[in-house]
C-alpha cells in the first residue's frame, strides 16, 4: 500500500500503473493531476493547489463526488505538488506520478525535489508510467523490481550534490566496483541487466544520485 500523488502537467502514461493507483491507501492530486482520473472513473481523495488549470469538466465530476478540496493563492512559495507532497508523514510510501518529459524546468525541479525529500526522511520514488525513478541517498543497496527487468530497458544513474561514493553494480552489464561519481559525468548513463543474474541492482556506501528505469529508444 501506498500514497499516490499526481502533478498536473502533459505526458503522464496512467495505464500501465492504474493497478498501483486502485489500490493506493490515498490518492491526492495536484491541480490539474485530477483530469488525469476523470477517464479513468478514479476518484481522488483530495484535490490541492490554485485551481488554476484543473479543467471545468474536472470540477463539476470532483463536486458530484464531493471532493475535498484544499486551494491555495496562485502566488505562493511552493508548486502545487511540493505542497502535496509535504502534506505527507515521513516514512510513508509515496508514488509521485508527474509529466518526465514536459516543460524542462518543472522535470527538473519535481526531480531535484525527490532528492531533497528523500533526504530529509520521505520514501519517493517517481514515475510517468513508463520511466521510474527512484532517488538513492546515503549507505544503501538497492534492488530493482523485478517489474523493470526486460532486456529493452536501460538504468542510468545521475549522481548529485556532491556526487556518490563507493558505487558497485549487482547484475548490471557494465560494471563499476568501488567507484567514486561526480555530477555532470555521463559515465553512468544507459546501463544494461545482465539477464544471467538473479539480482540487479547497485551499492553505494555515501552520496545521493537517482537511477533512472525507462525503456531503450
């Protein structure tokens, strides 16, 4: 069980995760995130934001089922889907369903945002229904689901802030033992499973960087 958080935004693919979202504990959405629902027949719990693109066929489906809104000014310190986002308890497992390849600066920003939280306590991982990313922080061994292990995916680790250390693959076609990864490198990018493995995965020992899962173009 988990919180499902959608952002507003174009190019969110919600048919291959709607399993994830039926049964989420919670469903909240940001703004515009419910029109994502409405074909769907999903029903959020509770709606957040400026109201300021949610579509007016949206509302008039979000009142007949009385949902709970929460608006906010539209000038305000926080996007819509931080303030989701932070709306809920550390160690809660949240799925942050937002557009991956839309307006540059809310990818990154949504992103870097991950990181930040995943930093301060929260469990994120985030998707567009077809690309997954989860933000690794600190000592850690990550496995990946068996769910993204097909030979036309690739894994491509992004390291932040003041890079990763001590990153080994588990796995992985190309392998890294022990390596120290700076931001702004691209050695790291577009990994492969090695399919006569059992386990893949990556070890870091300290840092912060995201694996990216997404399928090969």
């Amino acid at each position: 069980m988990c919180v499902v958080v959608i952002a507003g935004g174009p190019n969110k693919n919600l048919s291959p995760i709607l399993p994830k979202i039926r049964s989420a504990e919670k469903v909240i959405c940001a703004d515009s995130g419910a029109d994502a629902l409405l074909s769907y027949d999903i029903v959020p719990d509770v709606v957040w934001g400026d109201m300021d693109s949610i579509s007016e066929t949206t509302m008039k489906w979000l009142k007949q089922h009385q949902v709970e809104n929460r608006i906010f000014p539209v000038e305000k310190d926080m996007t819509d889907s931080e303030l989701c986002l932070r709306s809920m308890n550390k160690g809660e497992e949240i799925l942050f369903v937002t557009s991956l390849s839309g307006r540059p600066d809310h990818v990154m920003s949504n992103l870097l945002l991950s990181m930040r939280l995943t930093m301060e306590g929260y469990l994120i991982t985030v998707t567009d229904g077809v690309t997954w990313v989860y933000p690794l922080f600190q000592e850690q061994r990550f496995i990946i689901p068996d769910m993204h292990v097909r030979e036309n995916i690739t894994c491509s680790l992004i390291p932040l802030g003041e890079g990763a250390k001590g990153v080994s693959t588990i796995g992985m076609k190309y392998p890294l033992e022990n390596r120290d990864l700076v931001w702004g490198s691209s050695l790291t990018v577009s990994n492969e499973y090695d399919m006569t493995k059992k386990e893949h995965g990556f070890v870091m020992k300290d840092g912060a960087m995201l694996l990216m899962i997404t399928p090969k173009v």
